[in-house]
C-alpha cells in the first residue's frame, strides 16, 4: 500500500504590538503606519499570523507596562507562538520620565515575557524635528539598546539611521499631526524593521 501524504502544520503565530502613536501610525494619510507594511511583507505559507496592534497615543514606558500585563494575555489565549513587539520612548522624553525609571519599564516587559514563554522584539523611537529633544532622545535610545543587549533581544535603532535623513525630515516639515511622520517616513521605519532582523526573529 502506498503512503498516506502528509502536510505539514502551518505555524500559529499571534503577535502582540505595544508602544504609543507611532505603533498605531498616527499620520499616516493610508492609516498603515509600519505596523501594518511590516505584517503586509511577513505573509508566509509556512505560517498564520494573528497581529495585534495595542498602541495607544501619547502612551509611556509606564503604561505600555501596565497594559502589557492587563491586555496582552488575552491576546496570546490560543496562540501556537507568542510575540511581542515593544516601541515606547518618545512620550517618556516628554512626560519627564527619568532613564532609570524607562530602563526599569522596559526592562521588567521583557524579563516578564521572557519567563512566561513569550519572545520579544524591541523598536526604538525614531527622531523628531527638534534638536532638544533629539538629544534627550539619543539617550533613551542607548538604554533601550543595552537592556535588549543585555537579554539578547533583537533591538532596531531607528533613531541614528533617520537622524537627518532627507526623505524622513522632508516628511516631518509637512506633517498633518507634529512629531509624526506620514506614508514615507512610516514606509522608512518599516524598511528598518524588515532588514533588522525580523524575519529571523520570526523564523520565517
């Protein structure tokens, strides 16, 4: 008798977004942001992904803390794989959050994911229009690459590689909502995204 074919399992991967404006693509005159070119481009016939985009404007390392342990495990009930994608930064610059305190934020999302199973992904804030806060930027950027160092956790800079970008500051000038890019600039964060290691992340 011959064999009976077999097929392999698709993946079941739910994955969870977290993070402020940016992450909801406020902006953006197609209503993408990068959230959604970066889901569009990760479509594989290995895999069914489940993307949650949980962005809230003008949130905080603080709340994104809070609601990634109010509203992200509901959102993994039922998921074969379960991914976080954290990008967070700006607000705490502007709400006067001290380093410490976001290092401290960051950090306890991502050793809290870690021990209960959940894989995570790190996107940091891109640049603004003022030089001020860019430089107060800069060094959250820092700490958010060395706590993700330190646990070995892919981390995407998008701050450096959009700092004086052409395209990325042309998009700022015309903004129909201040500090936020529109279809190009979101289209530049998705680019960085793609290429820093996603799709290893996501084994696909």
């Amino acid at each position: 008798m011959s064999a009976e074919p077999t097929t392999t399992a698709r993946r079941d991967i739910g994955i969870v977004f977290l993070g402020d404006s940016l992450v909801v693509g406020v902006g953006d005159p197609k209503g993408q942001g990068w959230v959604t070119r970066v889901i569009a481009r990760s479509q594989s016939p290995e895999a069914d992904l489940t993307a949650y985009n949980l962005g809230v404007r003008a949130a905080t390392s603080s709340d994104v803390l809070d609601r990634y342990r109010d509203e992200v495990p509901a959102r993994f009930e039922g998921r074969g794989e379960r991914r976080l994608v954290v990008s967070v930064g700006g607000n705490d610059v502007l709400a006067g959050t001290s380093v410490a305190r976001h290092r401290l934020n960051l950090a306890t999302i991502l050793d809290e994911a870690m021990a209960s199973g959940v894989a995570a992904f790190v996107v940091g804030p891109p640049p603004g229009d003022d030089a001020l806060r860019n430089a107060q930027l800069e060094v959250f950027v820092d700490a958010q690459a060395d706590v993700c160092a330190r646990r070995g956790v892919p981390f995407v800079d998008c701050f450096r590689p959009l700092l004086g970008h052409d395209q990325w500051e042309s998009d700022l000038a015309v903004a129909s909502v201040p500090r936020h890019p529109g279809q190009a600039g979101y289209g530049l964060m998705a680019w960085l995204v793609l290429n820093g290691g996603w799709r290893e992340w996501l084994d696909l």
